[in-house]
C-alpha cells in the first residue's frame, strides 16, 4: 500500500514543491500586508476592504480558471498566473495607496484561485478511489504547515521595508520552476462546479450558515488579526508567532475533532465547536493588554475550533445527499465560504472602528455564538438529520472547488481514454 502510494505521489513531487514555495509566499503576504496598511495609516475601513479584495478576486478566479486552463493548459496557466501573482508585492511596496492595494490584492485572489485549481486538478489526476483520501490529507498538511513557516519570515525584515515584499515575489517566482521543468504529462481539466444556493439551503441549511459565518471570521481574521498582535504591544516577531499558532492550532485539531464528528451528530460538534470558538474569541477581548503568553494560547485555542469549523459542516452537509453529489454540494458551500470572507472584513471594520482592535475576537464570538444557537434550534427542530448516506470527516483546504474532486466521498473518477493512450 505505501509502494502503491509512493508511486502516485512521485510523479507530483515537483508540483507539490511548486505549491510549498507558493504557499510559503502567501503566508508572509497575509502577515505583511496588515502590518505595512496600519503603517501607512490605512483607515480601518480601508484595511477591511483590502481583505474583501483577495476572496472577491478568489471567487472572479474560480468562475475563469477553467476556461484558461482549457485554452493553454495546467503547465503555461500554473507559470503565467504565478509570474502575475510576483508583481503584486513588488507594486505594493512601489505604491501603498489603498485603491492600488485592493486591485493588487484582487488580482492575488483571481491567480491564486487558478494556481489552486491546477494543483488540485492535477492532484485528482493521480489519485485513485482507494488513495485520493490520502493525497487530500498530505495537500491538507502542506498547505497548512507551510502557510505558518511563511509566517514566520516576518521577522526577516521590517514590514516598512522593501526586503520582506521582494521576498514574496522571490517566492512566486520560484514556484513557477519546479511545476515548468516537471516532465509528467498534464492532466485532463477538472469540472465546472455549480452553485445551486437554493437546493442547498433546502438539503442543509445548518451546513449552508456554517460555512458562511466560518468565512466571515476567517475573513476578518486575516484582515486585522496582525494589528490586534501588534496593537497588543507585541514586537513583530510575536505577531508571526501568533498568527503561526493560530493556524497550526486549526491543523492540529482537524483529526480529532473530524473523528469525533463521526461518531456522534455533527452538529452537536458544531455546536460544541463554535461554543469554545466564541468563548476563546472574549477571552482574546479581555486579554488584549494581557501578557503575550495568555494571548498565545487563547489564539492557538481559537484556531483549533475555528478552522475545522467548514470541513464539519461540509462533512454533514454530504452526508444528507448521494455520493455523486459531493463535489457539487462541497464546492458551493466552499464559494459560500467567500462570499462570508468578503463581508467579514468589512464587518470587522466597523468593528474595530468602535471598539478598537480587540472587538475583531467580539465580533468573531458573536458570529461563533449565532452558530451554537442556529445548531441548538436544528436539533430541537430535526434531532436526527434526514441522511442519505453517513460519509467519514475529509478535512479540506479552503481553496478552490477543484480541490473537492479530490474528496473521496465524491466517488471514483473514471480514467481519460486520451490520457491512457498517451
């Protein structure tokens, strides 16, 4: 079984390299940006618009990717949009000037949405059936560990500085190699995911509000979390330390709180998830001129219960439909999620305008709060949800819809007669 794995893996090795470097790029970009904005003296209202750019440019990509994959294929479509996506650091150092910045961070979102869609097109090209579930989890691993060591090269520099946004660039360039100079042959284009709102609020209208509200707080997280570090009385370095811990928090309770949904009603996990969730989020209220240690921890605490929040809800979601519905339903709970991402940050702004940086945590506890009582009214109103069929946890990046061909609760992809010729 390993051998039979290892042989799939290997022909992606270049890819999966390509996708660390960039990754590790958008982790310091995510860190940066914030910092740099409150530097210049960004109003709160324009830090939240920057991070509503990125999703709106996220979701334009989606709709687009697959027609420019179809026209020039995964290899010159991953280089293209990789080299687009270095010129973004270089001009938002050259000029920090909002309306600038959230074109440039829109026309992020539109690249990486297509570089994610390649990488997990050509994922779900390799894997079969009996091994798609692992190679999502290694993509899962990646994406989340090498987010947070990219975090950390915030501490290479001064974000008022040139040196940290050429670095970026540096990062997306270099990216671009190993994907250009791989000899493995391209894979076929993923499906065009539908949105379908309506059918979804019917089949699961807790999954539908869950994903929604999980990209609302994680929109407004990446937005100001880096200026409630550094307005907390954090140097810079502490502030990557924090955002690290927060994303690593998430990846490290994705098993256990998936294997716990499994065995008992997902949205009593929900609800118990998102009740820690908003409770860590008055706790890093309260602590936000605490010392760093108490804030460090209720960070890592508010990320392991806030990221697995979507998976949980996509997982409950699929299991009230047939398997060859997965794809559809996870990628349109998936574009939900951004459209939560959008608001969250404006939300936020408000927010933060009122009550100063640590109402970012009071607005996430609210939304957290809203989630536990939707899930106690659920299940008082439906205590056994009307499923089809009862499917494993599959944590999943937030990504693109590409990636949830990879979800083996979506059923086995048949083989491309062209491809096997080849």
């Amino acid at each position: 079984m390993g051998g039979e794995f290892s042989s799939l893996v290997r022909p992606v090795t270049a890819l999966l390299l390509g996708a660390a470097i960039l990754l590790m790029g958008n982790g310091l970009t995510v860190a940066l940006l914030p910092l740099r904005a409150d530097a210049e003296h960004f109003t709160q209202l324009e830090i939240g618009i920057l991070g509503s750019a990125y999703f709106a440019g996220l979701m334009i990509g989606c709709l687009i990717g697959p027609a420019v994959m179809a026209r020039v294929g995964h290899i010159r479509s991953f280089t293209a949009f990789a080299a687009v996506a270095s010129l973004a650091p270089l001009l938002h150092a050259m000029f920090p000037l909002p309306p600038m910045w959230w074109l440039l961070r829109a026309l992020t979102g539109i690249c990486f949405a297509v570089l994610f869609m390649v990488i997990e097109s050509w994922l779900n090209a390799v894997s079969s059936a009996e091994t798609r579930g692992r190679v999502l989890a290694v993509y899962t691993i990646i994406n989340l560990t090498v987010v947070s060591l990219g975090i950390q090269l915030i501490q290479l520099g001064d974000p008022r500085s040139f040196e940290l946004f050429s670095l970026i660039a540096i990062l997306f360039s270099l990216a671009a190699v190993p994907v250009a100079l791989q000899t493995s042959i391209a894979p076929d284009l993923p499906g065009r995911a539908k949105l379908r709102l309506a059918w979804l609020m019917s089949i699961s209208p807790a999954a539908v509000l869950g994903c929604f509200i999980a990209g609302l707080t994680n929109g407004a997280f990446w937005a100001y979390a880096p200026i409630y570090a550094l307005r907390s009385g954090m140097p810079v370095p502490d502030v990557g330390h924090f955002l690290a811990l927060v994303v690593l928090g998430g990846a490290i309770t994705q098993w256990p709180i998936g294997y716990l949904s499994d065995t008992i009603n997902r949205r009593t996990v929900l609800a118990m998830v998102a009740t820690v969730a908003a409770a860590c989020g008055v706790g890093l209220y309260f602590a936000r001129f605490g010392p760093p240690s108490l804030i460090f921890a209720l960070g890592a605490g508010y990320g392991s219960m806030a990221y697995p929040l979507h998976a949980v809800c996509v997982a409950h979601a699929n299991d009230l439909v047939h398997r060859k519905r997965a794809v559809e339903v996870s990628s349109g709970l998936l574009l939900t999620f951004a459209s939560g991402a959008i608001l969250g940050p404006f939300l936020a702004a408000f927010a933060v305008e009122a009550g100063g940086h640590g109402a970012l945590f009071l607005q996430s506890a609210a939304a957290h709060g809203f989630i536990t009582l939707v899930m106690v009214l659920r299940l008082v109103v439906r205590p056994r949800p009307r499923s089809r069929r009862s499917g494993e946890f599959v944590a999943t990046p937030q990504t693109t819809p590409a990636v949830f061909d990879l979800d083996p609760r979506g059923g086995p992809k048949p083989a491309s007669p062209s491809k096997a010729a080849s």
